[in-house]
C-alpha cells in the first residue's frame, strides 16, 4: 500500500478503490487532475515479477497490439521501477492481463506429468472456454510470452 501511496503523490493522482489482488500484487484504480478517465495501478510485492511484466508489456506495445482474438490487452502507461508499480489503460471483459506470472521468450522446463496436470487444471478452470484461452496462449506463445499461470480472471471472456 505504501507503493501505491507514493506512486499516486509523485504523479498527483488519487486512489479510487482497490479491483484486485494477488499473488503478484495489488490492483488499484485511480484518477488525476491532468488526465481522462481512469487507469489501472498495478503494484508489485517483489522485483522478479515486475520486471517480468514490464518487459512483457514493452513487447505487447513495441508490436502495437492492443486485443488478441478479440481480447483487450491493456496499454503500459507508465511505470515505476523504484516503487514496482505498473500504470495501465483499464479494460472490460473480454480481456487478457496479469502477466507478472509470465515469462519472456523461454518458459520453464517442466516434466510431461506437469504439463499433463497443468492442461487438467486450466480444462477444470475454464470448462468449455478451454479451448479458445488454448488459442490465445498458442498467441501469445507466437510473439514470444508464455503465461504459466492462466485463470478466468486473467483471460476473462465475460
């Protein structure tokens, strides 16, 4: 919370309210006198997943991709390495975010029974939407992210 705090006085914005937390860190709304609307505020518990977010956000807007398969993908407005605090354009559903559990260019080596009990969960979890969130992991895979930790709360269809 204190990151957050001094991420919105150094810029001159204003929480809003608290729309998500998790094991990566804390998502705030917030507002400011010189800007439209609102943003997303992402703050980070730790410096490995901020970093990898960022750079995964820098490569989501070098290529200048805005949605996958119809799926928004927030914009990187700014972005704090001090306080690990990631300002972002909001989104509705149906959108793709949190890549703080994300990795760049080379997942992980995980054995084949992991994987095997990685797919089992992530049918559990989105039942019949597996296979479209399938098709936009093989996406993102494609442009060099791989998202380990899927949810319907990061690749959100409604």
């Amino acid at each position: 919370m204190a990151n957050a705090e001094a991420y919105v006085a150094r810029r001159g914005l204003r929480l809003i309210e608290r729309v998500g937390f998790g094991i990566h860190g804390i998502v705030f709304m917030v507002e400011g006198n010189t800007e439209l609307g609102t943003a997303a505020l992402k703050v980070h518990f730790s410096r490995e997943p901020y970093l990898r977010e960022v750079s995964i956000y820098e490569r989501v807007a070098a290529m200048d991709i805005t949605e996958i398969r119809g799926f928004e993908v927030p914009r990187l407005l700014d972005c704090d390495d001090e306080l690990m605090a990631l300002k972002m354009t909001v989104v509705t559903p149906s959108f793709v975010l949190d890549f703080a559990g994300a990795y760049l260019d080379f997942p992980p080596q995980f054995s084949d029974e992991i994987w095997a009990d990685w797919e089992r969960k992530n049918q559990e979890q989105f039942g019949a939407d597996w296979p479209m969130a399938q098709i936009i992991l093989d996406d993102l895979k494609d442009i060099g992210i791989h998202m380990l930790d899927p949810s319907p709360n990061n690749i959100c269809f409604r």
